[in-house]
C-alpha cells in the first residue's frame, strides 16, 4: 500500500512538473534601425554632393546653382531638376546631364546602404530644399508635387 502511494504521489509531482509553461519576450526596435540606416544615408549624401554643398560650388554643380538662380529649372521632391519654363535647350541639356550625375550616385548609395533608391532621393531633396535660402526665389517641388519658390 505504501509503494502504490509513493509511487502516486512521485506521478502527481512529476506531472505537475511537466506542466510548467516558459514565457520568453523579445524586443524588436525597428525605430534605432531606421535611424541608423538615416544616418549612414544622410552620410553618404554629404560625401557624394560635397562640392554641391559649398556656398560657392565648383565644376558642374557651379553650373547647376547658376541654373538655378535664374530660375530656369526648379529641384522636384525626388532630388532631381526639372527645367522650367523659359529654359533654353542648353538648359535642359544641363538638367538631363546632372540628373544622370545625380541618379547614378543615388544608386549607388541605395545599394551601398540597403535601400530603396527613392528613400535616397528623398532624403536628398529634403536637404536641399533646406539649404535654399529664403527669398531666393529658386523653385522646389513639395512633398505633395505643388511647386513654391523660397
């Protein structure tokens, strides 16, 4: 009779033992993650356009800020330039040429960064339309596509 008890009550404990659940939690910060790829963009950025970024810029971006202060050509919201009305054909030549410039360094950042080349575009222009100094009167694109001169 004691063995059946001991060996009913060594069955109670050890399925009770059995039933014991572990709950682990995982944290996931997707923000720190964003921001990190942000930042390594915005770096990269600054490394490609520097002589963009000068308040007196050399070579072709020279040429680009001259394109821009006579207001023949406006920066849309994907970073490129759109030529605007009253453009001359040398004009739109120097849009098209930049915009490859430009797209072919926004591609590789996106690579280089692991993401989308449109993430790169928009972090661009959003820097550059920061840059514009107000009253100069050089046209931009919005977020939403609507043209605004600063």
């Amino acid at each position: 009779m004691n063995k059946s008890l001991v060996l009913t009550t060594l069955t109670a404990v050890l399925a009770t033992c059995a039933c014991i659940s572990v709950k682990t939690e995982s944290e996931i910060k997707p923000i720190h993650i964003t921001m990190d790829v942000n930042l390594k963009v915005d770096r990269e950025l600054d490394r490609a356009f520097a002589d963009e970024s000068r308040p007196q810029p050399t070579g072709d971006f020279a040429e680009v800020k001259a394109l821009l202060d006579r207001k023949a050509a406006g920066i849309t919201n994907a970073a490129l330039l759109e030529a605007r009305p009253g453009a001359t054909d040398d004009d739109k030549i120097l849009v098209a040429e930049s915009n490859a410039r430009r797209l072919k360094r926004f591609r590789e950042i996106a690579q280089s960064s692991g993401v989308g080349i449109e993430t790169v575009q928009k972090r661009y222009a959003k820097k550059m339309q920061a840059r514009i100094s107000a009253g100069s009167g050089v046209w931009y694109q919005d977020d939403d596509g609507s043209w605004k001169q600063k």
